[in-house]
C-alpha cells in the first residue's frame, strides 16, 4: 500500500517535504519539494501540468486497491485507473500543483 503524507515539519522559508511510505516496510523515503522561487520553476511545472505530463512515477503492487483508497481520501486524480496492455496507471494532482504517476507492472 502506498502512504503519501505531508512530513512532520515544514523546512525554512515554507518548503516542505512528502513523506512516501509503503505499508509494512521497514523505512520510509522522504521527498523535499524544492522552493518554487527560481524562475524557471512556474513555466516548467505550468507546461508539464498543461500537457498532462507526469513529474514523477511510482511503482505499487495493487493500484485499483491504492488509487480507491486514495480517492476515498480525496486526492484527485486527472487520469482515472486504466489497463496499458502491460501495466496499468492513474495519474494524481499532488498538493503542489504536480502530476504524480502510480504504475503496477502486469507483465
């Protein structure tokens, strides 16, 4: 099962961190959002969401069970649960105005 949670403190000057965690595993893995400040943040991030492009991908074992446990928390997704042929996916929008990809391998 895969955990997404804000971590347990925001850093300096705002920017915070994700923590990504699948359940029953020993560690947890954690994601700092880097500040958005730099110029070129806005129109990279703008033109990936624009486009429907994904920043990041996970790989989780059971993605109906992960993205209706999700949905049921109200993380919106822009790309409902679908078969690929050899994977399926669903796309998030995460809470900093990222496209965040879930995949399950099937082949």
């Amino acid at each position: 099962m895969l955990c997404l949670q804000q971590g347990p403190a925001c850093r300096p000057k705002g920017n915070c961190c994700l923590t990504v965690s699948q359940s029953g595993a020993d560690g947890e893995v954690e994601l700092f959002l880097e500040p958005d400040t730099h110029p070129a943040v806005g129109p990279y991030r703008d033109a990936l969401m624009a486009d429907g492009i994904p920043l990041a991908s996970f790989l989780v074992k059971d993605l109906h069970a992960d993205y209706d446990r999700l949905k049921r928390a109200g993380v919106v997704f822009t790309q409902e649960a679908m078969d690929q042929g050899n994977c399926k996916t669903a796309i998030l929008n995460d809470i900093c105005g990222n496209l965040i990809q879930l995949v399950q391998m099937t082949s």
